[in-house]
C-alpha cells in the first residue's frame, strides 16, 4: 500500500468518524408516540405524557422496567413516585427531574422528566404580515398563515384550534414538526377577536394562546342616560282655612216709633163757670155776623 492510497484511507476513515458523530435531527411525527423509540437510559419524557415505559432498559442489570409496579426515585434526592401500569404510565404533574428505578442494583437514571414547552405561536396574514396579537383588516383574513415552535416534537404533534369572537371553533389544524406553518381559511371573518390556540395531543400540558382582531365598523357608543337623582318633596302640612260665611247685617228697618201725636187736652169749659153764658152769646153774634157778611 502506497503513501497515496495510505492517506485516502486515513481521510475516509475520519469522514465516517465525523459523520457518525453528527447528531441526526429529530423525526416529527404525526400521531403521539405510544412508546420510546429508543429505550437505552436515560429517556427522555415530558410531563402530562402517557406512554408505554416497560420496555425501557436497567442501567444496573441491563434488564427492562417490565410490567409490575414500579417506583421511581429522585437522583440525588427528591420527591418519589410511583407507576401503578408501567405499559400506561401517566407523567401528569410529575416534578421535572432525573429518576432511576428504585429496585435497580445502581443509583443511575433510568428516566429524564422534562418540561414541554412551545416556544411561540405566530400569525401572519395574506401579504404575510405578522398580526400576532395584533389587529387587520377583513380582506386581510381571509386565510391565516399559523407557525409554531415547540421542543417536543419528536414525540408529539401540535392541535391547533381558531375560534371566532362568539367563541365557535371556526378552524382546527395540525403542526407536526417545530418551525412549521400551517394556513386556515377564514372566509370573511366578522369583526372583533380571534383567539388561535395551540396544544400538545398528548403532552397537554404545553399549550400557547395567541390572539388576532379584525376591523369593522366601530360602534356607536349610545348615551346611556344618567339617571337625576330629584329630591321628593316633603309634604309640608297645607293649612286649608275654611271660609266661615260672614254674615252680612240685613238692616232691619226697625220701626222707630214715632210718638203719638198726645192730644193736648183743651181747656174744658166749665159750664159750672159765671161768665159762660157771656161767652156762648158773644159767639152766636160774631157768627151771625159772618153769615151776613158772606151774603
């Protein structure tokens, strides 16, 4: 073998060393895995997943977790738990954290709990402009562009679900590897807010809530009127004064009387008197003496 073909050898040789330490990226999938693809310890699992654990491997004996009950301890110290149906273990509310097993012969992590986590959710309209959180026109909306990043995506998808401003679901969609994007059709979105909402099938734990509102036609705002608070009058006592007729004075013509005319009484002749007899003749002749006259 000559120099040349020595070196050639030497370069290949190490290409392959290069390749083979390249870190392979993550398979997306498209439905929620059921159990580890790769059960060599430690594995990786997320909280609020359910998944098939009882094939994973024993770092002390190099047999697997099997089927029976099986409690898992804290490395390092910590909280314990433990898996009543290892082929149907649920890591709901389950502390992130290392664990082993703990009837294995060694202290060695046979499981890795981590927190899932979906980094961002981002909306973008027709011209695909971003509208996250924010607002745009109808005729802008007519088809959502939804792009998410999540860090488990090599054992779940994401659900994602649009709902209209009375709350109806009006879109749904799947993201099934992180940095992807998907496009909803609207239609003619109404005015008001557009809630986009996106959740692991199986990880549920990780969910993200981003919002978008479309124009319209603002309001009206309708005077609402302020009620007047009016004083109620206190009744105050009338006095009601009854008229009391005032008699008025009839004017009686009282008769005043008028006294009598009293006869004056005359002097009374005495007939009894001596100078009577003079006095009746001296009258028959003063008479006769008229009638004569009168003649």
């Amino acid at each position: 073998m000559n120099e040349h073909t020595t070196r050639r050898s030497a370069t290949l040789l190490a290409l392959v060393l290069v390749i083979g330490t390249v870190a392979l990226p993550a398979v997306a999938v498209d439905e929620p895995r059921e159990e580890p693809a790769d059960t060599e310890p430690p594995v990786r699992i997320y909280v609020s997943e359910t998944l098939d654990i009882s094939g994973i491997e024993l770092t002390g004996n190099g047999e697997s977790i099997g089927t029976d009950e099986t409690t898992f301890e804290a490395v390092g110290g910590g909280p314990s738990f433990t898996v009543t149906d290892p082929t149907a273990a649920d890591f709901d509310g389950i502390e992130p954290g290392s664990y082993y097993v703990a009837t294995d012969s060694d202290v060695r992590a046979e499981i890795s709990v981590v927190t899932p986590d979906i980094d961002s959710v981002e909306l973008r309209n027709e011209d695909q402009s971003t509208v996250t959180n924010g607002s745009d026109d109808p005729e802008e909306l007519n088809r959502l562009s939804i792009r998410a990043r999540y860090n488990f995506d090599e054992v779940d998808r994401l659900d994602v679900t649009v709902t209209d401003p009375s709350g109806e679901a009006v879109a749904t969609g799947r993201i099934t590897q992180s940095g992807d994007r998907i496009r909803v059709d609207l239609g003619e979105p109404t005015s008001g807010v557009y809630t986009v909402t996106a959740t692991g099938s199986n990880v549920d734990a990780a969910s993200r809530t981003v919002t978008v509102r479309v124009r319209g036609a603002t309001p009206t705002a309708t005077a609402t009127a302020t009620p007047t608070v009016t004083a109620t009058p206190t009744a105050t006592p009338t006095v009601t004064t009854t008229s009391t007729a005032t008699p008025t004075a009839t004017v009686t013509a009282t008769g005043t009387a008028t006294p009598a005319a009293t006869a004056t009484p005359m002097p009374t002749t005495s007939t009894d008197g001596p100078g009577f007899g003079v006095l009746v003749a001296l009258l028959g002749v003063l008479a006769a003496a008229g009638v004569a006259r009168w003649r």
